[in-house]
C-alpha cells in the first residue's frame, strides 16, 4: 500500500513537471556547487535547493559533506542546506532521508569511522514509501515547506542548486492543474517570457537574486534554455550580467524524454575574456570546448553553442576584438 501511495504521488508530482532527480544528476550537481571551494566545517557555504522534491540534491550534498567531515556532527553539516518544495508529502520524504542519513552519519563518528563495516549517508536511498515509515518525527528547520518564487528575495545563499520544475504555462505543452493566472503576478515582476511562459524560467530569475555576490546557482533544465526564441531575453540578460562558467548538455535524465542542460552561473560581472566550458556528454572522444562568453551574444537570438577542442577559444576571442 506504501509503494502504491508513493507511486500515486510521484505520477501527481511529475503532472505538474516535478521530476524526482536521479542520483547521478544530483551527485553531479552538487559536484559542480561544490567544485574548488575552500571548505571550512565553521563556515560552510550556504545551500538551496528551491525545488527539492524528496530530498535527492540535499542527499547528495549531505553524503558529501559527511565525506569531507566524518567528525563535525551531523546538525552543523544540515544547518548549512536549505530546502523548499509545495508538495507536504516531498518535504516530507526528504526530511525523513535526510534524518536517517544524519543517524548514519553520527553512527560512524561514534565509530570513529575506524571501521569499513560502518555504515556511511551514501548508503542511504531514497525509495517508495519512505514518507510513510514509522520514525520519529524531528524538527528540520533546514526544510520548508513553500512556493520560492513568491515573497521577496533577499541574497542570503552561496549555493542554489537543483532540478527545478519543468512546466509550460501556456500552449498546446501547457500542464494541466498548473495555472498560469495564478504564476502572471510573478512572471510580471521578473520580466519572463509572457508569450509562452515556463516555470523553469522563474526559478531561475527568482533564484539568482537569492544568491549572494560571489554566490553560484546550479541547475538542471531542458536544453531549450540554450536555444529557444523565447529565452533570448533571458540569455542574453546572464551573458551580460552573470559570469557563465559551465554549459553541460545531454546527461542522460531516465523517465524524462527531453534533452537535458547542466549549468552554473556565477553571481558576478563576467570579465572582458571570460570563458565558458561547454561539454556534450552525448559525444564521445573530444567532447568538450571553450567558448569566450561575450562570442555568445555575436549571434542571432544569442544561443548557447558549442565548440570542440580547447585550443579555439583563444582564436574566437582574436577575431572578437
């Protein structure tokens, strides 16, 4: 009964284009959030996830705090991680993860991790039913909750990450139980797309300015975002005013039938020859080139292309200037 309950559930949350992130993602993700920080167990970067579902990002940036710090208790290691998600039943199932995670992670540091059979949070999974276990019920201050794209933000994270939903709000793709009347307020205020409205794009607005200068965001959203006439706007507002630092198309995402985008934006002013990493998973051998950010906007509609080998970067950049 759990198993159907939670399967009712998850095809509800995925009629409203809530995917349940799978762990490779969520693990590259946070790999990318987290890529050549100075950690610091007293000080550690501030994290969102603004759509977090049933926990899978937070998971994995717990698994890999626990990692880096086997000592710290597990308390300090969650206060750092923040997650916000409308659906009970997934806030829910994410506090129920991670509470059991915290527990293995506490079980090893009174180990004193000297043994290989002690359990580690990576061995945590996140499953049917999980919502519905008989556990104690424990207060996660770290979890709320809420709709992110309503309120005012307030630049108070150094990492937003996530999978956020992906959801037409108009025409024939439009979803169904997801209304646009009720999104117009908030596609007013951050200047999103009207003609064909998506939620994924709000997210990305709103977020940006919950972030601090410095700060990071890291998302997964369709590769229509690289390329689509009604993101130009928004392309071309982060190549002018965010430092783009990876463009990672193609990580295979099962259960979705769309062709994915990996990015992280940086929140600060890009530099006169900063370059972006652009990456197509899908090709094999040299898969991965440079792109001087500025060449993006020399284009018609200012698509996100890409470009193999690494030597051509410096050879765009000369014919630019």
């Amino acid at each position: 009964e759990s198993a159907a309950r939670a399967r009712t559930r998850a095809e509800s949350r995925r009629a409203r284009g809530a995917f349940a992130t799978p762990r490779p993602i969520a693990l590259r993700v946070v790999a990318e959030a987290y890529r050549g920080l100075a950690l610091d167990a007293a000080d550690l970067p501030r994290l969102l996830d603004p759509a977090c579902g049933t926990g899978a990002v937070l998971l994995a940036a717990f698994c890999r705090l626990s990692r880096r710090f086997p000592r710290v208790p597990a308390a300090r290691l969650l206060a750092s991680l923040h997650g916000i998600d409308c659906d009970r039943d997934a806030v829910e199932t994410a506090r129920r993860v991670l509470t059991r995670a915290a527990a293995v992670h506490e079980e090893a540091r009174g180990a004193g991790a000297k043994s290989a059979h002690v359990p580690r949070a990576e061995s945590v999974r996140i499953g049917p039913g999980d919502a519905d276990e008989a556990a104690p019920r424990e207060k996660a201050p770290w979890l709320h909750r809420g709709d992110a794209l309503l309120g005012t933000p307030r630049p108070e994270y150094d990492l937003v990450v996530g999978n956020p939903p992906w959801v037409s709000l108009a025409g024939k793709h439009r979803a169904h139980g997801v209304s646009r009347a009720a999104r117009q307020p908030c596609i007013d205020r951050l200047g999103a797309d009207t003609y064909r409205p998506n939620l994924f794009e709000l997210f990305v607005r709103a977020t940006l300015l919950r972030l601090r200068p410095g700060g990071r965001q890291v998302f997964l959203v369709p590769d229509r975002l690289a390329r689509n006439r009604q993101f130009e706007r928004l392309r071309r507002e982060l190549v002018a005013a965010h430092r783009i630092r990876l463009l990672e198309f193609g990580l295979r995402f099962d259960g979705v039938d769309a062709d994915t985008l990996l990015y992280r934006i940086d929140a600060e002013r890009p530099k006169a020859r900063a370059v972006v990493r652009v990456r197509d998973t899908r090709r094999p051998g040299d898969a991965e080139g440079r792109v001087p950010q500025r060449a993006f906007a020399t284009r018609p509609g200012c698509p996100f292309w890409f470009v193999r080998g690494r030597g051509l970067a410096p050879l765009i950049d000369r014919l630019l200037r």
